[in-house]
C-alpha cells in the first residue's frame, strides 16, 4: 500500500497525494460502517487498483490530531482567519467564533484583515485594539503589496494551515498573488447583499512552492458553536481568562456579578469592549439553549 494525504474530496471521490502522483480513490464500506468519513489533510493508507493505478481503495486513515466540522479538515497546525477591512464589513461576532474554534481544536489562529488598502491607519489601529492582550496575532494584507503577502508567506511556510472567512473576503484572491497558477475562481461582492459570491465549493489542500500546504475553504457568513457550556465560555478569550482570578465569586461568569475583574478591565481599556460584548451576546445564546 502507498502512503498520502487527501487533498481533495468531492462526491465521495477523494483525492489522495502521494508524492509522486495523485489517485483518485473510494473509500472502503468499513468507514461507513464504522461512521467515519474521510477528511482533507487525512493521511491515509492506499491500496491501487490492477487496472488502473491511478485509482484505489483508501484502506486505513491515521489518527487525527484534530478535526474541523466546518471547514471539514483535519491535522490542520493552523487557521488562517480571514475578514475584509471592509467590502464586506467583518464582522467580529463571527470573528469569535471562529477563534473559539481554533482554541477547541488547538490550532493556532492568525486574523488576517486583507484589502487593507481599502482603509486608513486609523480603522487599522481601532482593529488591532480589539485584540489587545489576547495574544493573536493580528495582519493586515493585501495584494497590491508584495510586503504583506511576504509576511503571511512566513507564516504559512512548511506549515499544513486552512484559510477559513466568509465569502467575499479575498482568500483565494491572496492564494493566487502568492502563487498564480493555483488559478483560483474568485469573486464579486453581491451589491444587493453586500456579501461575498461563494467561489470555493469544497475544502482542497493546494501545495506551496515556497513550502507547506493550504486549505481553501468554503466561505460562510453563519457559524454555529455547540457543546460549549457557559462556565466554559471564559476559557476560550484569553484576555478575559486572564483577570478572572480576582472576581469576587469563584464561579464569576463576568456577566451581571458584583465586584467583577474582568468588566473593570473592560472599563480600564484592558480588554476591549468589543470583543466583552460578543463574549456577553454568546454567553446568553447558551443561557437560551439551556432553557429548551
């Protein structure tokens, strides 16, 4: 059998790099017993067949060392998160959410803003404030300048990362300033909507010359977290987890407790007030879910 990594899935075909070759392959009916489904950036065992050997079997997936629902990607080391400076507005709730994410799956996150052209130092400070203590790392780039496009090169070399955003952002416009023959559909901003077309249509790894793997994935504007609890909430900001300690109540949700830390650090400018009121609107949607 021959090693690879599947770099492509679509219609239960599943694309499998294996260095030398791709090969187009199925998945074994024991997966689907098993409820296991084939993910990009899998590695994988590949058995060829006689006819043709550019076709095969997978046969085994290794451990994973994480897994994304959404984008569906695994072994994934980063998560390049993707927003425009505006055209289309980002949008910070979402934002979270998809850092959350990476927290759960222990990946490390970047926030991207790209087209960074578009807007002045003073909308770039204001975006870098809202991330003050956290310890993201916060970029802004652009294609129009080669400088920029460098410094996420740096980031991604010899890395397996995923870049995830909603549509309409610029990702596959980057990938291709990077490295043109990847050759990626991109696209307009809906006038109507004032949101991305979809342009990608399913997760795929593309190869970097310069070193590494990237995911392009599907872009969204809705993205749903389950299974945290409102306890647990606080975990996944890191500069809230960071004053927590002082809060009057050890079980403190920095909600409407007395003598709280954490809200006097939002007043002092510690933590920004925007990122506390996406973690305060989160914290009630799960104080909902509860409820039903």
């Amino acid at each position: 059998m021959i090693e690879g990594i599947i770099i492509r899935g679509v219609g239960g075909n599943y694309y499998v790099d294996t260095g030398n070759d791709v090969v187009e392959c199925r998945a074994r009916g024991l997966f689907r017993l098993k409820n296991i489904k084939p993910l990009v950036g899998d590695r994988v065992l590949v058995r060829l067949t006689e006819e043709d050997e550019h076709e095969g079997y997978i046969e085994e997936i290794a451990e994973r060392t994480n897994e994304m629902i959404r984008p569906p990607i695994a072994n994934v080391q980063q998560l390049i998160i993707f927003f425009a400076v505006t055209n289309p507005e980002p949008s910070f709730l979402l934002l979270d959410k998809l850092l959350i994410a990476s927290e759960i799956n222990r990946l490390k996150p970047v926030i991207c803003f790209n087209k960074y052209d578009l807007a002045d130092d003073k909308l770039k400070q204001e975006y870098e404030r809202i991330f003050i203590n956290t310890g993201y790392r916060v970029i802004f780039t652009s294609i129009y300048d080669d400088n920029s496009l460098n410094e996420l090169k740096n980031i991604l070399k010899d890395k397996l990362s995923a870049f995830s955003g909603p549509s309409g952002v610029g990702k596959s416009s980057v990938m291709n300033a990077m490295q043109p023959d990847f050759q990626l559909k991109t696209g307009e901003i809906s006038d109507k909507l004032k949101r991305g077309k979809h342009t990608t249509r399913h997760a795929e790894i593309y190869k970097l010359d310069f070193g590494g793997y990237v995911v392009d994935t599907p872009g969204f504007s809705s993205f749903q977290l389950e299974g945290i609890g409102e306890s647990e909430l606080r975990e996944y900001y890191p500069e809230i987890k960071k004053f927590d300690d002082g809060c009057r109540f050890d079980d403190c949700l920095h909600y409407k407790e007395p003598d709280c830390v954490v809200k006097d650090a939002v007043s002092r400018g510690q933590i920004s007030q925007a990122r506390y009121d996406n973690y305060v609107r989160l914290l009630e949607d799960i104080k909902k879910e509860k409820l039903y």
